[in-house]
C-alpha cells in the first residue's frame, strides 16, 4: 500500500540485486539515477501509477535480467540501448501509453525469453531480428497500432530454443474472458504473492474479467528443439499474407492473429502447429479454404475463422466438428457442418458460342466435362455409401442408447429430452495450457464402455462406478459414472466441474470432458495405468507391483505436491476433503495423482475455515477437529495426508487396528512408539534394505507433525515439501544421533520413546 515517489536515493544501495515494488500505489518518475546499480538483476515495478519514460541509463545495468514495468502510465519510446542489457531474459512493458516503434536492436538479446508489449501505442513494423532471439518463447504485441506484414524470418528461431534459461521461473497467467472490450489472450505476470482482491486492482487497469487464474513455475520440455509456446499479435494493422514459416513452431501452444487486416489464404504449413490449442484469425480479410491439414490439430480445443472472407466446404472430421457456428460466422462462402450444409449442383456454361479457332479444344473440353461428370458420379456414389453407414451407426448408437434409457432410468423427462441433450451432451474445459478431448456424446460413452458393462468396470466408489474405455481413437480413458440418488451425484459433479474442472497440474487427475444426459452426469478423466494407491500398496486387485521405499517415496512427494497446489496455487484455494490412498492414482511411472474431487470445496484466500453442514472424509482419515466442529480447512487435509503417509511407512491399512478408534492406524503407531520404534515400519522395506531405517525415521517426523491433534500446530503442504527437501538435501545421520521433532523435543534412533509424546 506504499505511496509517492521512488526515492532517488535507492541508488546508494550500490550491492542492491532486486529491486521489486510491484502492487504499490507508487506515482512519479522511475528514477534514472537506479541506472548506477550494477549489481541489479530485477527491476520490477508493475501495476503502480509511474508515469514518464523508461530511463535511457538502464542501459548501464549489464547484469539486468527482469525489467517487468505493466499497468502504469509510462511513455515515450522502448529504449534502444536496452539491447546492451546482453542478460535480459524477461521484458515485460504491457499496458501502458509507449509510443514509437519496437526497437530492431531488441534481436540482439540471445536470452530474452519472454517479451511483453500489449496494450501500447506502439507503431512501425514488427522486426524480423526478432527472430533472432533463439530464447524467445513468448511473444505479446497484441493492441497497438503495428503496421506492414509479418515478417517470416520472426520464426527463424524455431528448433533452436533451450530449456535452461526460463525454467524455475515463478508466474501467474491470467486468461482473458473473451468480452468486446478485452483484447488479447491473456497476461503472463510475474508472481509475487498475488491476492484475489489485488486481481481486482487488475481488472481496474484492464477491461477485463479474470476469471481464470493459472499459477506455477515454469518447466518447458524442449531442449534445443524448441519454438514459442504464445504468440499474440492481435487488434494491429496489419496485412498480408500469414507467413508459410510459421508453421515450423511446433510447440506453439496459443496463436492469436485476430483483428488485423490479414489477406490470402490461410498456409496449408499451419498444419505444422502440432500443439496448438487456441487459434485465433478472426476479423481479417482471409480468403480461400480452410485447409485439410489442420485437421491434425488434434490438441485445437478453441478456434475462431469468422469474419473473414473463407469458401468452402468446413471439414468434416474432429475437431472442427466441435466448435460452435459462431467461430465460422460472416464467411459467405463457407458451408457445412455447424453452418448450412453446402448446396450442391453443378453450374451451367457461361455465355457465348464456341471458341472459333478450333473444334480440337471443343472436343477436349467436352472430353474434360464427361470425364468430370464420370469422376462426380462415383465420388457422389461414394458419398452416399458412406452417408448410408453413418446413418446406420448412428441408428445402432441411438437403439443402444434408447434401451439404456429404459432400463437405467425412471424419469419421463430425461427420456423424453435425451436426444437433444446428447447431441451436445459433452462440455470440454477449454483452458491454456490444458489438453482438450474431442467432442463425445453419452451413446459414445455407451458405445466405448459395452453399455457400462461390468467387464468394463475398474472401480466402485460412494459416488459412483469407474469405467475403463478406449475411445475410437485409440485413447484410453476412465469414464466416472456417477450415482443420482437424491442430487448426490450432480453435487460431486458440480464439485469437480468447480475444482479439478478449471484447473491442472502433474499430481492431479486430469478431468477431460464431462456428459449430462437427463440424469446421468459422467466425467471423463485420463486413465491411471496401475488405479489407486490403496490397490496398489495392500495388494487389493492383486496387481503384482512390490513398491520399494524408492517408490513409495516418489508417491509421497507426488501426492504431497498436488495437495500443495490445491491449497496455495489456487485461487480461491481449494479442500480436497477426502484424501485417502484411494484417492491417490498412480500412472504407468507411478507419478501419484490426486483424484477424486467430488467432495472438493473453494476457500477464499482470506478465509481459515469452511462450515459444512455434513462430516466431510473417510474414517480414518478423518481429522478429530471435524467431529467436534465440522469446520474442514487445509489443516483437516494436512493430517488426512499424515494418515496416508502412515499407509506408505507402515504398510498398513488405518481400519487394521480397530481397537485404537476411528484413527486406528494413528493410535496403533502411538501405542508402538512408546516400545520399539522400528516396529512401526513397513518389514518388507526394512528387509530390502536395512540402511534406509534412518530415512524413514525422517519421514515418520513429518507424518507426526501432520497428525498433530491441534490443527494450528500442523505444517501447511508447502511446508511438508520442505522437509521432504530437507531430508534429501541433509547429509545422512549416524544410528547414535538423534533429530528435532517439535519444540524442545527429541527423537533417540536407538529409543523411539520421546516418538509418543509429539504424538
């Protein structure tokens, strides 16, 4: 909440590194004399009220790495001597009032991954040293008045980009709505601790709702193949054709070319954009086709061709037979499913009499005519085969789903509705950086899964059963069919519509598409090769994988990860609710993935607890705090993962020891803490490998500090990560030492009896 000016007297701080005022009511000039700190690497003063230009003497700051200046009211030109900055990696200049032209020395910078112009004044043409920034993965220029055309040698860089420079680093990016007056895709931001009411001062700046937020840390997967991931030059001036080279950016995951002056038709190269999954070329002057090779996009989850000048018959396979009319409209040649069908016919000769100099090219013409009739009498012979067969499956389709309807549900209206409803029965969560599935209606379901037959069946849950099914595409997938007995199963599935819905991450089960017909509400997920960790650990389905201490590690910090990004990535923040080793999928690397998030609740970032009206979890799991109180909190997370990291050290189950209560697993450690610690461990790990008892002894440290009885004493799962670094960093501990485990208490390798009294 700082206010007034900058003080010139910064610059005495002559060892300052980072220099960050960001979310401040900051007014004035940025000082030029900070241009004497050598040392500084950041420079970072976003969403202020600073206005004047960027100072000239920043040229002098030869270890500059970060210059992040949005949402205030700078103008004046982009300096060029920036360029002497030869260590600037992140550039981030949006919203705000720069005039002038984008400074051709900026493709100097062999490190700059990430440049921000957006919502200026800038005019001139793009330049094509750009392209000689072989770091560059994102580029934003959306919202100025940049004229000429795009120049081809800007993708030159493509299959040079490394992975070194960019990872590590922390962001926040902010999809834009889609309203009239918001332009662009959306901000990348740097993350500095962003608050929902700070979000807000945003969209003062921005005439925009953000209404999805996306957090993380930034890890490409390239090296030295790579390509941008964003490119948005949209709301410009600019016109001619799209340059064919754009097509070699093989990870590009966000293009943007929307509301320019764009002509010529759309490269057939574009097909190259294997990763692509937000295309937008709206409001141009682009003619011609839509070429077939885009239908190879199958990652496209969003498109947008209208208002251009388009023909054509639009194709008719995945996944242009997801989108809605409106990403096609005001193309008045173009036809075809979800606009008109097409009007077929052919055309009568024009005007005039035959060519008078030769009866030769009459002959051949009228050859060519009768060869092409030939040629349309079998393709339209074929048509025809093929359209009888699509009118047969979908008849079979609609027989099938017809009599599931009947023997599966007992509602007039859902079996009157069903038809319409399963058309479009299938919404897909269309977000960045998130694979979308193509469009599939409940008979497809029905058709993948034998009518939800029990051969297809790989789990059953309170909510409902699970489903294994491989799509036409050869996808596997896990289809979650949910029970709907008194509004049950529509309260989990707008709980994981919520949650798990909107959001994505490497330790949480992504949710691919979901189905509402009449009454039934099913969720498509990716499938988990070895199902849950509860299978798995205590050999349920007699799956055969023996997990090491290695894996079961791995698992525990998988697990604990994806916890931690519910709580603290999330905004608003969001309780599982019912972490349990069932709830915990482990794919074909035994990546842990957290699942089930029918139960799942958003926090307010500013809140420390949720009422419930009903206990939330699993007996035990379940926290004691939820008995007495039934308020649910990160905290009630924290020690039902305590509990399953119990599972993974012990190898038990927590209803193994009924006479310990509803904890029984927590009370059955208690009880053997207080004679022999190394009873408590798992015996096949300690007989494959005796050395590791101290490790695990570690581990056992942070599951008691997550089962502690007072929820205000447990860690949050940021901090549970922690110690997991910490004990995998730290050197290794003699069998004579002994290690804290709560304030002035300490635990004796050799005695585990001091255990008892932190528990």
């Amino acid at each position: 909440m700082l206010t007034g000016t900058i003080p010139q007297s910064l610059s005495n701080c002559s060892k300052l590194v980072s220099l960050d005022l960001s979310f401040n009511y900051l007014s004035g000039t940025i000082p030029s004399s900070l241009g004497s700190l050598s040392e500084l690497r950041d420079v970072i003063m976003w969403l202020n009220q600073l206005h004047g230009e960027i100072p000239e003497e920043f040229m002098h700051l030869r270890s500059l790495e970060n210059l992040i200046l949005d949402f205030n009211d700078l103008s004046g030109s982009i300096p060029a001597s920036l360029s002497n900055c030869s260590n600037l990696n992140w550039i981030s200049l949006s919203n705000n009032q720069l005039t002038g032209e984008i400074p051709a020395s900026l493709g100097q910078l062999s490190n700059l991954a990430i440049l921000k112009l957006g919502n200026n004044s800038l005019s001139g043409t793009i330049p094509p040293e750009l392209g000689d920034c072989r770091s560059l993965i994102w580029l934003d220029l959306n919202t100025n008045s940049l004229s000429g055309t795009i120049p081809p040698p800007l993708f030159k860089q493509s299959g040079n980009i490394a992975v070194g420079l960019l990872t590590g680093k922390s962001y926040v990016y902010i999809k834009n709505d889609g309203s009239q007056q918001c332009h662009g895709a959306g901000n990348l931001l740097e993350f500095g601790g962003i608050r929902q009411e700070q979000l807000n001062r945003i969209s003062t700046r921005h005439p925009c709702n953000f209404t999805r937020v996306y957090r993380g840390i930034t890890q490409p997967t390239f090296n030295h193949n790579g390509s941008m991931i964003f490119l948005d030059l949209s709301y410009n001036k600019l016109e001619g054709g799209i340059p064919k080279e754009l097509g070699a950016m093989f990870y590009l995951s966000i293009l943007n070319m929307g509301h320019n002056d764009l002509s010529g038709p759309i490269p057939q190269e574009l097909g190259g954009l294997k990763s692509v999954a937000i295309l937008d070329l709206s409001y141009n002057r682009l003619n011609g086709t839509i070429p077939q090779s885009l239908t190879g996009l199958t990652l496209l989850g969003d498109i947008d061709l209208s208002n251009n000048n388009l023909s054509g018959v639009i194709p008719e396979s995945a996944p242009f037979d997801t989108f809605p009319d409106y990403r096609f409209a005001n193309n008045s040649g173009l036809c075809g499913y979800p606009l008109p069908k097409c009007v077929s016919g052919l055309g009568a000769p024009g005007g005039g009499g035959p060519h008078p100099r030769s009866n030769r090219r009459q002959a051949s013409l009228a050859g060519s005519v009768a060869m092409g009739l030939l040629f349309s009498f079998f393709c339209i012979f074929g048509l025809i085969i093929v359209f009888v067969e699509t009118k047969k499956r979908k008849k079979k389709k609609e027989a099938a789903l017809e009599a599931y309807m009947e023997n599966h549900s007992n509602s007039a209206t859902a079996q009157s509705n069903w038809k319409l409803s399963a058309r479009d029965a299938l919404s897909i969560n269309l977000s960045t950086f998130e694979k979308p599935l193509r469009k599939l209606t409940f008979a497809d379901l029905l058709e993948a899964t034998n009518g939800f037959h029990d051969d297809s069946l790989v789990g059953s849950g309170g909510f409902g059963d699970v489903y294994k099914a491989e799509l036409k595409d050869g996808s596997v997938v896990a289809i979650k069919k949910l029970i709907h007995v008194s509004g049950q199963g529509d309260r989990e599935f707008v709980a994981e519509m919520d949650t798990i819905g909107k959001i994505k991450h490497r330790n949480l089960v992504p949710l691919l598409g979901y189905c509402r017909v009449g009454e039934e509400r099913l969720l498509v997920y990716e499938y988990m090769k070895y199902g849950s960790l509860e299978d798995v650990l205590h050999d349920r389905k007699k799956i055969g994988i023996e997990l090491n201490w290695f894996a079961r590690r791995k698992i525990a910090i998988g697990a604990a990860r994806g916890l931690a990004f519910l709580h603290h990535n999330c905004i608003p923040h969001i309780i599982h609710r019912d972490m349990k080793s069932s709830n915990v999928l482990l794919d074909e690397n035994l990546e842990a993935r957290v699942s089930d998030f029918g139960m799942a609740r958003h926090m307010s970032a500013m809140d420390t607890h949720l009422s419930v009206s009903t206990l939330a979890g699993t007996p035990g799991y379940v926290p004691p705090e939820y008995y007495q109180s039934f308020r649910c909190s990160t905290k009630g997370d924290v020690y039902s993962y305590g509990v399953v990291l119990l599972e993974l050290l012990t190898g038990r189950q927590p209803t193994d020891s009924p006479d310990f209560g509803d904890n029984n697993l927590v009370g059955w450690v208690k009880s053997h803490a207080r004679m022999k610690i190394s009873d408590v461990f798992d015996p096949k790990l300690i007989k494959a490998d005796p050395t590791i008892e101290i490790e695990l002894l570690q581990h056992l440290k942070v599951a008691c500090a997550c089962l502690d009885d007072r929820p205000w004493k447990r860690p949050t799962m940021i901090q549970v990560m922690a110690m997991f670094k910490e004990i995998q960093a730290g050197p290794g501990i003699d069998s004579g030492s002994s290690i804290a485990v709560d304030e002035g208490v300490e635990m004796s390798i050799k005695e585990g009896n001091e255990l008892s009294k932190h528990l």
